[in-house]
C-alpha cells in the first residue's frame, strides 16, 4: 500500500513515467493505480483526442506500438492504457524495443494482471533503464488482509472490530476487490465514525455471526463441543456456504500454529502475537488452546487433518456427505 501511495503522490507532483508496467497476483492496485492514472492525467477536455483504452485480446504489440507513437492533439501529453495485457503474454517481450526509447509524450500504460515478467529478459530490464516503472502488485497473506481492511477503513473515516475483520477474511478470501466490494456496502449503509461490528457484518453481508468458521476454531480450540456440532449442523445444512475443504484448511493453518506455539520458549502474549503473525486480540484463544491440546495431540490431529482434506475433496470418502465428514473430524479431534 505504501508504495501505490508514493506512485501516486509522485504522479500528483508531476513526476510522470512514460511506461507504466502494472504486473502481479492482485488485481486490485493494478486496477487502482490504472483507473488514478485514467481519471488524473489529462483533463477532461484533452481526453477526448488524447486518451485510449486497449485490450489485450483485441490488439497486437504492433498496434500497442503504433498507438503509443502518436503525438498528442492540442496537449502536453497523450495516454494510452492496455487492459487485460496478459492476454498478450506470449509476446509481450517484443514490447522491449519500444521500451528502449518510449515516446516522451505518452504515458503507456500496461495492465498485466496475475502474471508477471521474467526479470532476467530485456522488457524487465529496458523499461527501468529508459525511465519506465514496473510496478509489481503481491498478494497479501491471508493474516495480512484484516490489517488492510482496518487500515482501509481508518482512511476513510471507519473503524472495524478485530472479530468482524477476521469474519471478512474468512468468508471472502484474500482477494481484495472482493473485499473491498464489501467494504462499499458496509459504507452505503453505515455512518462516518462507525465501529463496524460482527452484527454488521451479518445484517448487511450475510455472514453468520455465531455460525462460521470463525467461531468452529474457536469453539475447537475451547473444546466446547456443543458448540461446535452445532455449527457443524448448521454448515451441514447450508453447505454452498460452508464447503468442508475451507473449514479443514482453517483448522490446519489453526493446529499448525498450535504447534509452532508449543515450541516457544516465550509464551507471553506479546511473543505469540509476534511468532504466529496473529492480531493480539486473539491471542488468548491460541493459549487457550494450547493448554487444551499438548503438543502430541495437536500432531496427531494435524495428520487427522490431511486425511480429511482428502475425504473433503472426494476421495476414498464413499460419497460420505460432507456435513457428516464434518461431524467426524470433530469427534475425532474432540474425543
């Protein structure tokens, strides 16, 4: 995030690249930064002669080429921006000799989404040496994404509760415009200065406050068996929003860091917080956890668990619905 920051605060002062390479796994900067560069460099009056949008799947490096060579019509400088380029992955190496000498008043701009260049050929190399910038978009991991959302939210006036940032993660993913889709329903309907809360999160998105994978971990991690049957019943009974395989993977990634907990010499909150990459907020549901589950069996049920993932995906399962395998494991890890 910082870094799309200071590619925009530099595009704002007038520091203007005439390559814009935009690579990576996350389309939602690449996008971002494409639609800043679309809505801010030229006004509205330049964008009618001056402005165009290509898209990988219609042109050619020729016809990218071709367009990029104009000279802008009664202004400073034109813009054109390639969407969906990694539709031209196969030949995009050849967009390194315009590279080499790009016209000074074009700022091109190529949307190369989910892929990236190999940095060891000649486009890579040429569009930094000529003044270009290649821009590359990572995906966050999955404990980084609550830390944006907050983030996100703080810039725009809102907060979020550690457990409703968590809920969204869960339910969505690590895809931001995914994410940040929700994030626009949440601000349609609530005030500026709003703590967005679980009850939110339910009442607008959809989401289940009490009955999600969320609350099976920690339900699992307090041994509170009830509880988890009965979320175990509830996802049973609305499996295309409960699919097993991303509960089980939950509970992998949850019993993994069990394990890495156990083998910490310090075990303040501060230290496991720090070691397992977690908020501190749910630190205690890890010691809790811990102290429910000695090293030995959180290796057994580690294993237990890659069996599952197996099951869960359908094989050697027998057709077993998935609620029922789900009720298995539990009694399994909770017996």
């Amino acid at each position: 995030m910082d870094d799309v920051k200071q590619l925009v605060a530099a595009i704002k002062k007038g520091d203007i690249k005439p390559i814009y390479f935009l690579m990576g796994e996350e389309a939602y900067y690449i996008d971002k930064i494409s639609d800043f560069i679309e809505d801010n460099i030229l006004d509205e009056a330049e964008k009618g002669f001056n402005q165009m949008v290509l898209y990988g799947r219609d042109v050619s490096i020729d016809d990218i080429v071709s367009n990029a060579k104009r000279y802008p019509m009664m202004a400073e400088r034109q813009v054109v921006i390639v969407k969906e380029a990694q539709d031209l992955s196969r030949t995009i190496e050849k967009l390194a000799q315009y590279a080499e000498n790009p016209q000074p008043t074009t700022v091109l701009v190529v949307n190369y989404k989910y892929k990236k260049l190999d940095k060891r050929k000649a486009l890579y190399k040429t569009i930094s040496k000529s003044g270009g910038m290649v821009f590359e978009s990572k995906k966050l991991y999955e404990n980084q994404v609550p830390d944006w959302i907050r983030r996100v939210l703080k810039g725009q006036g809102y907060d979020i509760s550690p457990k409703a940032a968590q809920m969204l993660v869960e339910f969505l993913g690590t895809d931001l415009s995914k994410v940040n889709n929700e994030l626009d329903k949440l601000r349609i309907v609530l005030p500026e200065g709003t703590q967005i809360t679980p009850e939110h999160i339910e009442e607008n998105i959809g989401i289940s406050k009490d009955f999600n994978n969320f609350e099976l971990r920690k339900a699992v991690g307090e041994r509170n068996v009830v509880k988890a049957h009965q979320i175990a019943k509830y996802f049973a009974d609305n499996p295309k929003d409960n699919p097993m395989v991303v509960s089980v993977s939950l509970l992998f990634s949850f019993f993994s860091q069990l394990l890495h907990l156990h083998g910490l010499t310090d075990k303040s909150p501060r230290s496991v917080a720090s070691a397992l990459k977690v908020n501190p907020y749910f630190v205690n549901e890890y010691l809790t956890a811990a102290r429910n589950y000695p090293m030995k069996k959180v290796s057994s049920i580690i294993a237990l668990l890659r069996e599952f993932d197996v099951k869960s995906k359908g094989v050697g399962s027998n057709a077993v619905p998935q609620g029922d395998l789900l009720k298995e494991l539990l009694v399994r890890i909770l017996g």
